[in-house]
C-alpha cells in the first residue's frame, strides 16, 4: 500500500550500513556475510563504538535484527531486503520473537506507525495469523489517527487495508476467531451491516472468551433494525417482495417499526400487488411523518396505478408543498395532468423536472414526447 510506503519510508533515515573491507566476511549465527552486503545497525552511540573491523564479530545479535528489520519495514524497494529477509529466517525463533515484542511494545506505546513497521517485516518473514493480525490492528490504529484527525478519507484508506488483510487470514484460516470479531467492526464502520452480522455470526460459534461474545451480542441486538432494513432493501432490490415483508414483520413484531419501516413495507406491498395494504401502510407513515417526500410520491403512485389519478395527484401535490424540488413529484404529478388530458399542466410539471433533474433520460424523452405531441396537433389544426 502507497500510503503505509510513504509512512515509515522516514524510518530508512534511521538505519546506519557497516561495510566490510574486500575479500572480508563475518559469520553471525552460521550464516556468512560477505563483503558484498552491507550490514544495516540502527543509528545510536551504539555505532560510535565501532571503530575497527574487530569489533564487528561482536556487535549483539539484535542489534543486527533490529537494523534488518528497521530497513526492511521502512524501505520496501530496498535492494538487499530479499537477503536480509533470507538471515532473519534462518535465526527464525529468534529474530520472529525479538521482532514480535518490539512491534507489541510500540504497539502498546501507542507508536503504531513503528509498530506497523516491525510487524511489517514480521510478515515477510513468515506466513503467522498473529502477525498478520497484529499489522492489520497497527494499520488500523493508524487510520483511526487520521480519521480523528477529520482527515476521513486516508483514514478510510488505512481501515481497508486493514480489512483486506484480515479477509486474507480467514480465507486461508476459516477458524482464526480474532479476524471475524475485528471484522465485524469494519464492515459496521462502513455500514456494511448484512457482512457484520453475518461475520459476527461465524465469530459465535468459535471459541472465545465469553466477555467478547457478550459484546458481539450486544452489537448484534444494535444492529438488527438496521441490518433487517438492509435486507429488507436488497431482497425489494432483487424484486422479492414477499421476502422483503417477511423481513420487515420481524421488526413489528418486536416493537421496532417507526414510519420509515411503515414506509418501507407500503413499498413492499406495492411492488407486491397488495394495494390495499400498501396504502394502509404508507398512510401510516405519512401520519408519523407528514415531513417525508418519498411517502407522498409511494403512496401516490398507489392510487395511480389503482386509476384514481384525481386522488394520486393529490396527494402529490401535497408531496410538492413540503418538497418543492423534488423533481419525481413534479413528474409523476405530470403524468397524472397528461392522463386526465390537462396537457398544458402536466407539460409545465414535467418541465420542471427536467430543469430539477436534466441528466434522467426518461424525463427528457417524456418532455420531448409532449413536445412533439402538441406540435402535431398544432400542424393538423393549421391545416
């Protein structure tokens, strides 16, 4: 990701390289550096005791996995990170632990931009879900910094980064439990709540702690209205009406329905075939909330398609007063002047929803239908 790149890239600044004399070498764990590799030390007083060769072949080995691990996180196009990845797997015990803690110290620190960066190099080093986890929790802390700082959209960057990163622990680990509970919460973040709730679902039946699956149920229960809206919505979207009320009903049946769940199932009805219904229930909401323009142009649209188009363009007329530029009032009000003949009236509404709204093609090819109606006429009245 560019964006992390561009981060930690300042930490390269950090990284010292000792260079061996020609035809020298040392041998640091079995593992033979030649005179070709530079050997990278993180720059402290450390390195000012460093005055002759002799002391290379005693500089502590996590001094050398340190500066590895510093060039390799910060530096991603670094031309010998491919052999220091290779010396930090040969010493994997050690150097995957000295890494590990200092990436958790950082982390716990609060100093998540280094943290990223050791458990950064940790994945490169090997395939671990906790390591995976633990760079995905820094890059995630990373973005919440930049979100509070109402910079929304690089911190948005960073979270789904985050969320990629774990989506990829679950596909190659379907029961890592820690990924679906984090999981949960990003897809929330981006109200992706059909992908929450399903996710948190999964994160149930796993083993965990008792204390986080009593706090996976309480967002579930917060969840619910709006993840069965969201349903609801996409099942209305796919045309399955009846599932869509089914959904719905759930709501009413608990005593969460409000005028936007009357709303919602005045529309289900309707593109049901349940007239009736979808007027008791849109009348509903527009009682609850008479301030709502969708309800008006629902319910009118009901009574057109019922052929009581006088009582349709009613009731979008009174759409019209407390939404004046709600372009799909004025239309459909337009069609219901053209089917009573008032042709001039429903001419000048569906005008105007061409001015509201110039980009909706059906409007325009309306208008020109109109247009090129009364020019006829005009012409067979002339001659």
């Amino acid at each position: 990701m560019k964006e992390i790149d561009d981060l930690l890239i300042k930490y390269a600044k950090e990284v010292s390289f000792l260079q061996l004399k020609e035809g020298k070498n040392i041998e640091i764990s079995g593992f033979r550096i030649g005179d070709n590799i530079p050997l990278p030390i993180v720059t402290d007083k450390f390195i000012e005791d460093l005055k002759n060769e002799d002391l290379l072949n005693n500089i502590p080995l996590e001094r050398i996995i340190e500066g590895m691990a510093v060039i390799v996180g910060a530096d991603a196009k670094f031309k010998f990170n491919e052999y220091y990845v290779t010396f930090l797997k040969s010493i994997y015990k050690t150097s995957t632990k000295y890494i590990f803690m200092k990436g958790l110290s950082y982390f716990d620190n609060e100093q998540y931009e280094l943290s990223t960066l050791y458990f950064r190099t940790l994945t490169m080093i090997s395939g671990n879900n906790e390591y995976k986890f633990y760079y995905a929790l820094s890059i995630e802390a990373i973005g919440k910094g930049f979100i509070e700082k109402e910079n929304i959209e690089k911190g948005n960057k960073f979270i789904i980064e985050s969320k990629n990163i774990l989506e990829d622990i679950i596909s190659e680990d379907n029961s890592y439990y820690p990924a679906y509970y984090k999981l949960g919460f990003y897809y929330l973040h981006f109200n992706e709540l059909i992908k929450a709730k399903l996710t948190w679902e999964k994160a149930l039946v796993l083993e965990a702690d008792e204390n986080s699956k009593d706090e996976i149920r309480a967002e579930l229960e917060k969840i619910e209205k709006d993840y069965t809206i969201e349903m609801a919505l996409w099942q209305m979207k796919n045309m399955n009406y009846e599932k869509a009320i089914d959904e719905l009903n759930k709501l009413i049946g608990k005593g969460k329905d409000d005028f936007y769940i009357d709303y919602l199932l005045g529309v289900a009805y309707s593109g049901y075939g349940n007239l009736e219904l979808a007027k008791h229930f849109l009348t509903l909401a527009l009682d609850k909330n008479k301030d709502y323009s969708d309800v008006y142009n629902e319910l009118g649209i009901v009574y057109f398609n019922e052929g009581d188009i006088k009582k349709a363009i009613e009731i979008f007329t009174e759409g019209i007063k407390i939404a004046n530029d709600d372009y799909r009032l004025y239309f459909n009000r337009g069609l219901g002047y053209l089917n009573i003949d008032e042709i001039l009236k429903g001419y000048n509404d569906i005008k105007l929803a061409n001015e509201l709204n110039p980009s909706d093609e059906n409007i325009l090819n309306q208008l020109k239908a109109i247009e090129n109606f009364v020019s006829d006429n005009n012409g067979r009245e002339r001659n």
